[in-house]
C-alpha cells in the first residue's frame, strides 16, 4: 500500500505508505537538492549521509534533510516491524529562501553526527498532530482532483509542522555532547526499562538508579535514541508486543500482559502505531 503523487511540475513529491521486510533491507539513493521531510509512523531504519556516522530512527519519530547539492543517501531498515511513513519532497522554489535560511542556520546547532557537505539532518519525535497528518496521507478520503488538492494541502501542512519541531528540537539540544560516562549512564538506563518493562520505574527513580537527574536523562535518550525515556519504552513495548503477536507465540491478551499492558489500552494505543487491531495479526 504505497502511493507517489508528484505535484507543480515535480517540485513538490508526496509518498506514503506501508513496507514490511523480513530481513533488513539497504537502500542507496542520490539526494536532489530541496528539502525532504518524512514522518515515520512506525518501524525502525538507519540513515547516514555521505560519510558521516549513521543515525537511528524509531518511530513515531520524523526527520527533515536540507541539501544544497546531491549527496548519497544509506539506508537500512530493520525486519519484523512494518514502516508507516509519509514523505514530501520539495525543491528549492517551494521552500523559499526564508526556510531554506532557517535550515541552514541550524547546522551550528547540530551535533558533526548530524551534518555533512552542505546537507543538514535534523530529527525529532513525531507529535500527535503530525502522526495524524500522515495518516490522512495514507488514507485519502477522496478521489480525483479533489484528491490532488487534499493530498498536497496536507502534505504542506505536514512539512511546515516537521520543519518547526525539528527546528526547535535542534536549538533546544544546543548543549555540550554528552561525555562517554554520561552515554553509558543512559544506556544503562535503557537496559533497565527493557529488564522491567512490565513494571517499569518511574522517571524520577530511573535517574536515581543510573545517577542523573531527569533532564539529563530525557536528554540524553532523545540525542542517543531519538525520543524521551517513556515514548522509547513504550515503541519498545509495541514491537515486542507485535512480534510476539505476529509468531503466533501469544494472543492478544498474552502479549499485552507480557509487555505491561492493559488488554483495553493496549488494543488502543496498538491501533494508532500501527493502523490495525492487534487482533488482525497473522
């Protein structure tokens, strides 16, 4: 279920869809100049632009890439959980210089992980608002050239909202990297919801058990893994919760069980990742 609606003569691109993988899959591509944003609804893939160090990307989360010139693009997605995304494509005349401007003046704010060669990466979480507007993309109510209008109406819609959080973010993270002992605090940190999942700590007890204080951990699991301490736990407990789902190994209520759910909450929040009812796995 993937949809490429090209719009303006090629200088606006709107994609969105479902892939499922059953082994990793490696994507190489040639970046056009513009700005390409992308919202991933659910799923996991790495990035890396030209040489730099690749980034992980779990959704709900989106990202924005701003390029001057062509540049090679890597990217890998992981198997088992399938990726929901929504992608708009827009050349340099659509952007206009003003946001072509902001984008650029981010790279300043932006760890050397996080831009390269006139290319900028920019990352964030994916906020309530912007996963619904990437569910409208993928499930266009009209058709005909009504459906042309909706769908490129939403799609700016959807841009300027990534543009705006991923802006922000970069210039809230303008803070010292953080240093080898602080990451293994927060991958300590990371060990411990995975261990206790079912009955995990508070944030409050978390930071005390590794040694840091909560804006520190919050920080810090947004830089390493794209997203707070309790939006990582719960995308971790959804995708174990759908491969168990999908195995066959539990049912419905089994899984919810195992992963610290609910069933009635679970079914909820399981939906909204993911576009089906859990009981709809196979």
């Amino acid at each position: 279920m993937n949809e490429r609606l090209s719009l303006l003569n090629g200088a606006l691109v709107v994609s969105a869809g479902v892939n499922s993988f059953d082994a990793p899959v490696h994507v190489n591509a040639t970046l056009k100049p513009g700005v390409k944003v992308v919202v991933l609804l659910s799923g996991r893939m790495q990035i890396k632009i030209g040489s730099d160090t690749a980034s992980e990307i779990c959704g709900p989360a989106s990202f924005v890439i701003r390029n001057t010139n062509e540049a090679s693009r890597d990217q890998v997605y992981s198997p088992g959980i399938p990726v929901r995304y929504a992608l708009i494509q827009m050349d340099e005349g659509i952007c206009g210089e003003e946001l072509a401007s902001m984008l650029d003046g981010t790279r300043g704010a932006v760890e050397e992980t996080h831009k390269t060669n006139g290319v900028t990466l920019l990352t964030s979480s994916a906020s309530n608002m912007q996963q619904s507007l990437a569910r409208q993309l993928m499930n266009c109510p009209f058709a005909g050239p009504e459906r042309t209008l909706y769908l490129g109406g939403k799609a700016l819609q959807l841009a300027s909202l990534t543009v705006a959080q991923c802006v922000s973010d970069a210039t809230e993270l303008k803070t010292p990297p953080l240093s080898s002992r602080e990451s293994e605090k927060i991958r300590q940190a990371k060990d411990i919801l995975i261990a206790e999942m079912r009955k995990p700590p508070s944030l409050s007890a978390l930071a005390r058990r590794v040694g840091l204080n909560v804006r520190k951990l919050n920080l810090g699991f947004r830089r390493l893994f794209g997203a707070t301490v309790f939006g990582f736990l719960q995308e971790y407990r959804l995708e174990v919760a759908y491969k168990l789902l999908a195995s066959g190994e539990m049912s419905v209520s089994e899984a919810a069980f195992h992963v610290g759910y609910r069933a009635t909450h679970f079914t909820t929040i399981f939906r909204r990742r993911f576009g089906i009812s859990p009981s709809q796995i196979n």
